[in-house]
C-alpha cells in the first residue's frame, strides 16, 4: 500500500514558524497561529497513531508542534509586556510623552 501524506503536516510546520514570527506582532498573532498549530498538530497525531505505516510527514507535524510552543511562549512574554507597559505608560501618548522628558532631561 501507498503510503499518503499526513493531513495539514506541512500547514502545520507553516503555521508553527508563523507563530514565532508573530510574537514580534505584539504577541497576538503568534499566539493566534500557535494555538491553530497545536490543534491541528492534536488530530494529525491521533491520525498517525491510529496507523503509522500509512503515512509520512510526521516529522513536519513534530517540528511544527515544537515550534508552535515555542511561539506561543514567545508570543505570551510580548502579549504580557504589551499589557504592561500599556498599563504603566497609559498607551502611545503616554510613551511618547516619557521619551521626551527623557530627551529633554539627558539630551541638554
């Protein structure tokens, strides 16, 4: 028999290099990939365990599973941040208005 390939293996490997990326996204991005990452990595397991000598490309499904976790620890360290310094700043305005003091205090 031939084997097939496993379903969504290489969307799932995608998926998981996009949540790294997306942490640079203020967080949300890669946390929305690597959640969409982790569930289809889930099912696509379950599909492999259920018959192994059927498929092949489960190596992308680990891979992306991997880095899907590690996108979205990423990408929960900026969300975290993101609400932090939006909380002791109060938004762009309040950023904006500490770079300056900060310019007119250092900068002469």
């Amino acid at each position: 028999m031939e084997k097939r390939e496993l379903p969504n293996s290489t969307l799932i490997l995608v998926f998981g290099i996009l949540s790294i990326i997306g942490c640079c996204c203020y967080g949300i991005a890669g946390v929305i990939f690597g959640i969409i990452a982790l569930v289809m990595s889930k099912r696509a397991i379950e599909i492999y365990n259920a018959d192994p000598e059927l498929y092949t490309g489960y190596q992308n499904v680990k891979t992306g599973r991997i880095l899907a976790i590690i996108g979205l620890v990423l990408s929960g360290l900026s969300l975290i941040t993101s609400i932090i310094s939006i909380i002791m700043f109060g938004g762009l305005e309040g950023i904006q208005e500490m770079q300056q003091e900060i310019l007119r205090e250092y900068g002469g």
